[in-house]
C-alpha cells in the first residue's frame, strides 16, 4: 500500500469520526433562529439490526409547539397530545397544549434503505440559546427498538453517547436577522417633525483626510400640504449645504441647491448619487459605526434634529432601517 492510500484511509476515518450523523438519526437542519417555524426532518439512517423499521416516534421538547407532520404515503401518522409546560403566545392566540409527540407506523424502512419523517414546529423564544433534543425512537419486529433518546450531562461530548437524541441549536432571533452588528445604536431611527417623518438618515464614513462628507435621508410627508427642507446645521462641519447631483457633458458634477421638496402624501428621498446634505469642513473624519447629530431645517416644520449613523465609505442605505443582515452580523447563515 503507497503511503498515499494510507493517508486517505486516514481522511476517511476522520471524516466518520467527525459526523456521527451518517450514523445515527439526526435532524437535517441542525440550526435555527428562535420565533421561527421549523421544518424538521428526521433522518433515520438504518434499522434495529438487520431488522426493518415499521414504527418511529418523536417527542417533541417544552416551548416547541403547533407541531404538525407531514402525512407520509404508506404510513400512518397519529400525534399525542399533552399540556405544555406554560402558556404560549402564537400570533396573537394563547396556546397552552398541543402536540407533544408524533408516531408514525403501519409502513416499513427496511435495514438497508435510509427515509425521512417530517413536521414542522413553531420553535418559540423561550429556547433562545438553548440546544433542544427530541428524543426519536425507532421499533421494528419482535420487540426489537432503537431509542435515539440519549442526552448530553453538561460537560459530556455528545459524540461519546451510543444513541444521542438528535438536537437543534436554537438561536437568538437577533443574530439570525443580522440586526446585532456590533455597535448597538438601538431600534431604527426615525425622528418626527409635525407632518413630517425623517426615516434612516445616515452618512459614508470618509476615506483618508477628506474634509467633506455626505449624509441621506428620507423625509415622508404625512401631511395635506407640501413642505421644503431649506437647509442644515451639523456640528461635525462649518459649513451645511443641500445638494444634488447633475450630469453636465457626460460628467457627474454637485450643485448647490435652494431647497428639497417634500410633496404632500409623498416624499423626498436624498440617497447617493441624487439629493443629499453635504457637510463642508469636517472637523473630524466620519468614522464607520459612530454617529453624529444633523439640524434639518424645513420651512414649515421648522427644525428637527437627527441622529445621524455613519456606514461603510460605500454604504448606500441606513443601516439600522430593518436592512437585514447586510452589514457583517454575526456571521449566521440566514436560512428563510
Ligand atoms: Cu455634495
């Protein structure tokens, strides 16, 4: 045998060592965010010995709930029913019983083959950063069974477990949308003057020694009757300009202008490449993560002022505007 062959040999073991999966029964998404719907799908990889599988049974671990399978073509499926631990809110409805275990029977998985069974599952907050297990047990002919039903002491490696239950890893709902980005600036800003909302103002941070620096907005209009941004005042800069954008000869050039319009029932978008506020004379560079306050000035509003993120040097939205996930996170896999 070359020494090659051997070092595949190797790899190989390794590679079985490292997924008991291939082995034992084991949901197929082993991850998710709490408050989500779960669709899981139980793997049975082999029967009890040589002998066929002609029943399985799921139970299904406190705070996950509304629980329904998926029927199967040539099984029967029948659920247990039971009182949860506590009460549930599921959309609005108090829900405090429910499916607490799932059979399916009357079919046959013989030895040799691998099968799904699938349900789905509401997998509530209350398991945020927890590791549920739903113990899954397989029965074959003459008594004989398979009972995935182990569970990992704290401390224990459940790779030493001869048949752990199969688990999933449930998440804060905050990392799975991404919404926790290392700087915590809180819930999406918005400011309100009169009519007027000003929703997600943010800046691009400023490369090198820059002196000046952009911020965008948008301004609703709730209001009967049209308003006007007329101008800015920001502490950051000396000087606070409202600008747009022109091409003039096939050149992008900015231009000074008098006012913004904010139409009634509509609004003003000032966004990168079009209307904007322009800071002149930073006194500082705009630093990616920091934030800074921003006067509007409208003429019949009056002044609002705004707390201004500051993003990527080419970011082109707010980033705390409910855009998911698309500003580092946590490095979670979205998986909706
Ligand atoms: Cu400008």
């Amino acid at each position: 045998m070359t020494s090659k062959t051997l070092f595949s040999l190797a790899l190989l073991g390794a590679a079985f060592s490292a997924t008991p999966a291939l082995a034992h029964a084991s949901l197929e998404t082993g991850q998710i965010a709490a408050g989500s719907t779960y669709k899981a799908v139980m793997r049975i990889p082999h029967g009890c010995k040589g002998l066929p599988t002609i029943a399985l049974t799921i139970d299904l671990p406190e705070g996950v709930i509304a629980a329904k399978p998926m029927p199967k073509p040539g099984w029967t499926v029948e659920t247990v029913r039971g009182a949860y631990g506590k009460t549930y809110d599921y959309y609005g409805t108090p829900m405090s019983e429910g499916v607490t275990q799932i059979r399916w029977s009357g079919g046959e998985l013989p030895d040799d083959f691998y099968d799904e069974f699938v349900f789905r599952a509401r997998i509530t907050g209350d398991l945020a950063d927890t590791t549920v297990a739903f113990p899954t047990t397989q029965f074959c002919p003459e008594g004989q069974q398979v009972a995935w039903t182990e569970i990992a002491a704290p401390g224990q490696n459940p790779h030493d477990l001869a048949h752990p239950a199969p688990t999933l890893t449930v998440v804060a709902a905050a990392e799975k949308a991404g919404h926790g980005h290392g700087h915590n600036h809180g819930a999406m800003q918005m400011a309100q003057a009169g009519d007027l909302t000003i929703d997600s103002p943010f800046a691009r941070a400023t490369a090198g020694p820059a002196r000046n620096g952009a911020a965008f907005l948008t301004v609703k209009n709730a209001g009967v009757e049209a308003d006007r941004l007329v101008g800015a005042k920001a502490p950051v800069a000396d000087r606070v300009e409202l600008h747009t954008h022109l091409h003039e000869n096939g050149v992008m050039k900015m231009r000074q202008i008098e006012a913004v319009e904010v139409p009634a029932g509509g609004e003003a978008a000032l966004q990168p490449g079009g209307d904007h506020v322009m800071m002149m004379g930073l006194k500082a560079p705009l630093k990616e993560g920091e934030s800074f306050p921003l006067t509007l000035i409208f003429e019949k509003a009056g002044e609002v002022t705004v707390d201004v993120m500051i993003g990527g040097v080419g970011a082109m939205e707010g980033q705390d505007h409910g855009g998911h996930g698309n500003h580092g996170g946590h490095g979670m896999k979205k998986s909706n």
